[in-house]
C-alpha cells in the first residue's frame, strides 16, 4: 500500500470529515471510496466510447426492424 499526502481546503476537509462520520468510516476510507468512485466512472465512459465506435448502424436497424410495431403506453411518451 502507497502513501499520498494530499492538502486540502478547510471547507472541503470539514466536508469529508462530516460525511465520513456519518458514514461511520475514517476520513482515509472515504477518500478512497471517492477515488475509486471518479476512476471507475472514468474508466466506465472509456468503455462505452469504445464500445460506441465499434457499433454497425446497418445491423442496428435490422435488429430494430424486428421488433413488433406497437404504440407505445401513455406514461412512456416523451411530451413537449
């Protein structure tokens, strides 16, 4: 396990201070959690732009034009 000072602001550590006693966990576990939170999205949006590329638009519309043609319910309507 590494070690890394990190400074921060006094409003921003009496945050962290609050929420981790909330939380019943030490300051240490809430910035960690944190952390792995940001690279997890991080990695998640790395993912799916990848996936994203290597979609086939054709293939989409074909999949798409078997699916049964059906109105859609009221609460599932998007209104302007």
């Amino acid at each position: 396990m590494s070690t890394l000072s990190v400074r921060f602001p006094e409003s921003v550590h009496d945050a962290v201070r609050a929420y981790a006693k909330e939380d019943d966990i030490s300051i240490n576990q809430f910035v960690i959690s944190a952390v792995i939170e940001k690279i997890t999205a991080l990695d998640t949006a790395k993912y799916l732009e990848k996936r994203g590329k290597s979609g086939d638009k054709e293939r989409y519309l074909s999949v798409l034009s078997k699916t049964p043609h059906i109105q859609a319910r009221e609460d599932d309507v998007i209104k302007e």
